[in-house]
C-alpha cells in the first residue's frame, strides 16, 4: 500500500498505537516525497515541530494545493476561508498580538464563571436519559455540551442556539478535510460553504448589537479588548469565533468521550478513583496523554532545515503525531500502561509552545466536573454491547462516533429547566 495511505487507513485508526511504536523504533522521521510530507513520531521531534516557529510555519495558506486535493483548496479558500487569518494560523508577530488580545476576553475568569452552568448542563442532559438506563454518551453528552458552552460563552442567546449548532457541526465538518486523499462530495462542500456564510452573517449581526450594547460576554470582551491602540478588527473577532468552534468542540467531547472509555476498559483505575476522588485531576491529564483527542497537527516548513539528520526543503508540510510522542517509551515508562496517579506527566496533548491550547482551562474544567457526574450519577455503567466502536473519520481528530453505555435506571435530578 502506498505510505501515505497507509496512514489514512481504517486499519491505522484502529492500530495507531502499533504503528506509531514500530514508526518511532524504525523510522520516527518519515519523508514521503511523492507529497511533501514528513511524518514525525518521536517526542522531541514532535516537540520540535510545534514549537520552533522559525523554521515551521502555522500560516496554512502556504500549503497550496500540491499533493493536497480540490477539496482542500476549496475549503481553504471558501468554507473555512476566515480560519487562513486566525490565531492558530499565524506567525510571530502577528500571533502575538493576535493572542494578546483574545487573552484580555478569554480570560481564566470567564472560563471559571461557566463551572456552575456546565455542572448543571450536565446534570440536564443526564436527567433526559436517567430513567431509561441508557445513554450513547456522545450524542446525549459529549457532543451537545461543549457546544452549548461556547455558544453561551459567545453570547448567543438561547432561541438561536438550535441554528447555531447546525451551523457549528457544518464548519467543524469543514475542518476535516485537510488531507490528500480525503474526499468530500459536492453537496457537503456546498452545505458547508453555505453554513460558513450564514454564520459569519449571524456574527456580523451579534457583533453589531454588542458594539451598540456590550454585554457581559466573549463578543464584548473582544470588541473591547485593546493595547497600545490596536484593537481587533471585525474580520479578526469573526475568524476567532470560528476558530472556537473548530478548535473547541469535538476535542473537549472526544476528551469526554476517551475518559469513559478508558476509565470502562480499565475498571481497576476506576475503583481507585472511586476509592481517591482526589485523583481526578491527575486521571484527566491521564486521559489527554493515552487517547490524545488531537492526534497530530500540521506545520509548513519556512526555510530549508534538518530534522532527524535529512534535509527538510522550504515549502514542505510537516505533520507532527501527537498521539505517538505521548506514548514515546523514552519519556513514559511502560507508555501503554494506563495509569490514573501518573507522575510527572509531561504529555503535549495541547500542543507545545505559542500555540499552546488556548482552551486548555477549558477543557479541563468540562473535563472534571462532568466525568465525576457521569460516573457517580450512572450506577453499574458499562458498554450496551461488545461491537467494535465506529472511530471518527480523519487524521486529526481521535475519538469515537458513539458510545452506547448502560446503567441502572435512577431518577431526574434538577426539576427545572
Ligand atoms: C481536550 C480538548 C482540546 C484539545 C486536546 C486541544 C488541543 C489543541 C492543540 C494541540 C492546539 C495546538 C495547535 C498547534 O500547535 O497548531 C490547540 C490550540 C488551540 N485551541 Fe485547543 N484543544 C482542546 C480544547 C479547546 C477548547 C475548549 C478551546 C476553546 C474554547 C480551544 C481553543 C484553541 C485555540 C484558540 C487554539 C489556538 C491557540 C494559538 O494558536 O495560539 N481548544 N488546541
């Protein structure tokens, strides 16, 4: 099979932990040179590649359409068109800036304000599904919340939150066709052309309204947000809202969603934090280290360099496995070995460097305060049956489509909604 291939197939979504173990004893810098790319499975290399922004590039639109497919340069340019300025695809300086900025709204404070809300969320979601004693933890759970939060977060008000989450599958669609190889019909790439236009004239719209009257929300924050003089400009706000959605949502349900199921595969590291609640914290890092939901993440060589002895050449793309510098056995002892007290955990599930998850508080905060619910409100949770799960589709992103899970019947916690 063609290399390239090989690392789009089903085959290495399900073996991936294999593959990447053989790639790091035997090859952990791989050039395949039919399309520019280079693989790379070690974790100082991976490191390397995220971090050293001189020499690889965050700025996508350089990629162009070599070795890349029409979908691609489609999406780039038109459905997920505004992403190619925001913050996850910019240099220095302009990253810097960028960040500055979005930090001044998206501070740790706004995201602890939201603890009491995604507790109830949570508990809501549970209270529809508590009484049949089933749940597919992703449709019911996983996915609906971080959704919600964001769009809470942005200010978006409840009546258009239906529409907005329509809008928000259709551009993190968008997202996740980034390879050659990938395919994506006509229809689809219309639909999410479509949907990005449609929402970026409802932000348009919210921005509008917020600049007339700020409210206490993300979009205020960001239309107030100012140093030295700069500000950021509509286009600016617009392409980070986006950007939340993407970079936000389906990571954090697949965070949900790996920990269940990591914690169901391994009931031994589930009754030792039924017995130490106190470890929770820790068992999430855990999670994020042994099913990293990011799985790899692109760079664009800026200049020519070396890596692992070879010469990169300026222009070259650069995919840098997360998942397999995770379990990198020259960093992690015995790394297949799931262990909930690990300590230290260095893992770069959130990347490395300026890039680093902007989100990460976020995400850690869903994290632990809905795993804890989700296994102290579902007594006797375990798998509705032993079929092979359906792994989500694309490279990036790691996680299962659904989870069907059964439990013992209880009752509805919060009365109101
Ligand atoms: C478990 C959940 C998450 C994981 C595993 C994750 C992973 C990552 C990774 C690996 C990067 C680095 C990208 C790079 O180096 O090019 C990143 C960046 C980013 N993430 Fe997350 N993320 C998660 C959740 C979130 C959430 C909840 C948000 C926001 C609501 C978010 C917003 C961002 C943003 C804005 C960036 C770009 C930062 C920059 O370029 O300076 N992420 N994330």
């Amino acid at each position: 099979m063609d290399n390239m291939m090989m690392f789009l197939s089903p085959e290495m979504l399900r073996n991936r932990y294999q593959i990447y173990a053989q790639m790091r004893s035997m090859q952990p810098v791989m050039h395949l040179e039919d399309y520019g790319l280079w693989l790379a499975f070690g974790y100082d290399d991976v490191k390397y590649i995220l971090s050293d922004y001189t020499n690889f590039s965050s700025d996508y639109s350089r990629m162009g359409t070599t070795g890349g497919n029409l979908a691609q340069a489609q999406i780039q340019q038109t459905a997920g068109g505004n992403l190619g300025t925001s913050l996850i695809s910019t240099d220095p300086p302009r990253h810097r800036q960028l960040r500055d900025l979005v930090s001044r709204a998206f501070t740790p404070r706004a995201v602890a304000n939201l603890e009491a809300r995604i507790v109830r969320l949570t508990h809501q979601m549970l209270d529809a599904v508590i009484a049949q004693g089933e749940i597919d933890l992703i449709g019911d759970l996983a996915y609906p919340l971080p959704v919600v939060v964001i769009s809470e977060m942005l200010g978006v008000p409840p009546e258009d939150r239906d529409q907005f989450k329509r809008w928000s599958d259709l551009v993190v669609a968008s997202a996740d066709n980034f390879l050659p190889g990938d395919t994506i019909s006509a229809a689809d790439l219309a639909d999410q052309v479509e949907a990005n236009h449609q929402m970026q004239a409802y932000f348009h719209r919210i921005l509008q309204e917020r600049r007339a009257a700020p409210q206490d929300d993300l979009v205020s924050g960001l239309i107030a947000a100012e140093i030295d003089g700069q500000k950021l400009s509509e286009d600016d706000i617009l392409a980070f809202c986006m950007l939340l959605l993407v970079a936000g949502n389906v990571t954090t349900t697949n965070l949900i969603g790996n920990g269940v199921l990591a914690l169901l595969e391994h009931p031994e590291e589930s009754a030792r934090l039924a017995a130490h609640p106190e470890l929770w914290p820790a068992a999430i890092e855990e999670v994020l280290r042994y099913q990293s939901p990011v799985q790899a993440m692109f760079r664009i060589a800026a200049r020519d360099s070396e890596l692992g002895g070879q010469k990169v050449r300026e222009g070259d793309r650069m995919l840098a496995w997360i998942g397999s510098a995770n379990r990198d056995e020259k960093k992690f002892p015995e790394p297949d070995r799931f262990d909930i007290g690990r300590d230290p955990n260095p893992h770069i599930a959130f990347g490395f460097g300026i890039h680093y998850c902007l989100g990460a508080p976020l995400a850690r905060l869903e994290a632990r305060l809905v795993l804890p619910i989700i296994f102290d409100r579902l007594t006797g949770l375990q798998r509705k049956d032993h079929e092979p799960l359906e792994i989500t589709k694309g490279i990036i992103l790691h996680g299962v489509t659904s989870l069907p899970l059964v439990f013992a019947p209880g009752e509805p916690k919060v009365i109101e909604k």
